[in-house]
C-alpha cells in the first residue's frame, strides 16, 4: 500500500459550512507534507505545505494541521465555496522531490 | 503566460504504436517531472530530472523514455503502447518543494 492515504473518498459540504479533508501518512521520516488541489480536467495545483517541525500552517481561507503523533494531516477550508468543488490530494516527501501522493478526497459543495 | 504546457492535450492510438508527449516549463526550474494518473485518480510520480540529468526513475517498464534536451524540456516517448498505458499523464516543474503541474494529456489505447 501507499504511505499516504486518505480516510474518506468523498466530502459533500454545504455552501458556506467549513470543510475539513483528512490524511494518514505511514512513514514517520517524512519531512514534509503538501495539499493539492485538482479540478476537473486540470493539472493538480498547490494549496499549501507544512514542515515536520511544525504543527499548524495557515493560508487564505485554508489551515493545514500535521499531528505527527497519529501521524495525522488534514486540511480545514473556511467558508468552502462552489469554487472548492475538486479532488484533494495529500502529498509527503522525504527529499523534496519524490512525492508520494495519497488517493485523493473528492469535495461537491452543495448550493 | 503558460508555466507547465504539454502538448498534445488528448492522445487516442492503436496497441502496439509508439507515441510521445512533449513537456515545456518556462518558470526557469531546474528540476521536471512526469506523474501518471490512473481512472481512480490516484497519482503516481514515473521520473525526475535536475538539470537534464535522470534523478528518479520508478518501476516503470522500459517502452517509457524520457528525453530531456535542455533545462526546459521532459518529453515522454513510449513504445509499443498497451492498453493498460490509458491514462492521463501530467509533467510537472519544481524549485526547491514547490511543484507546478502541467494540464495532463490524456492518453487512450485502442
């Protein structure tokens, strides 16, 4: 199996409501860890990373927590929009250039 | 003003023919990449070059070869295509952590 995955294929949210995507990684020596954000017949694009040395890591409208205890990551969008209808990737690396990407959540914001 | 472009965006060929991809980044990135993306979304890296130089090859079979002929440039060359190839194939540039993906080619095998 993959050392990162995610624990639920599908998140429908209301417009509006927060969001909250999840993802376990098995490998303790990853150093750092990246959210993607893929839309319908696009490339994957980058939302946001975070280091091993930290916990919590926000952007706009998106915080990314690690808990490396659990070994825990997930990705929390404020105030999720239409525009955040996409797959959402969780990606670790060990060296900054091999990522290892998990299987994906797909996210429908109802209306 | 394009960062990652690939060319061509849809690829639909006959078992058996070899086909290639071409990879262009203008972001001035030192380091590119090519990912395959099977029908349940799931991303995997295939190679990396820095430089022009291979840096990551995975298990990948060996009807795949890529080309780098300068900085800028990842081509994919794949020989003798199965239909286990289908998939949407993304190149992709990085800076240090950073990746920026290209649009995919999807690629279909008849």
């Amino acid at each position: 199996g993959e050392s990162v995955g995610l624990h639920l294929p599908t998140l429908s949210v209301q417009e509006g409501d927060n969001s909250i995507i999840n993802c376990a990684y098995s490998n303790s020596a990853s150093d750092y860890f990246i959210w993607y954000k893929q839309e319908s017949g696009k490339g994957p694009q980058f939302i946001i990373d975070i280091r091993s040395n930290m916990d919590k890591r926000q952007g706009q409208r998106v915080t990314v927590l690690l808990n490396k205890t659990v070994k825990h990551l997930s990705l929390q969008i404020a105030a999720t929009q239409p525009g955040d209808s996409a797959v959402y990737f969780c990606a670790e690396t060990l060296n900054d250039y091999k990522l290892s990407f998990g299987a994906g959540t797909t996210v429908t914001v109802r209306a | 003003d394009t960062a990652v472009s690939q060319t061509p965006k849809y690829l639909v060929t006959q078992m058996g023919n070899d086909k290639s991809i071409k990879c262009e980044q203008n972001l001035g990135h030192d380091t590119m990449y090519w990912y395959k993306q099977d029908s349940k979304k799931f991303l995997k890296i295939m190679f990396s070059y820095n430089n022009k130089e291979l840096i990551i090859n995975e298990t990948v079979p060996n009807r795949f070869s890529p080309k780098s002929p300068d900085k800028a440039h990842l081509n994919l060359h794949i020989n003798s295509l199965e239909l286990g190839d289908s998939a949407v194939y993304f190149c992709a540039s990085s800076i240090r952590n950073e990746q920026f993906f290209g649009p995919g080619t999807r690629l279909t095998v008849l």
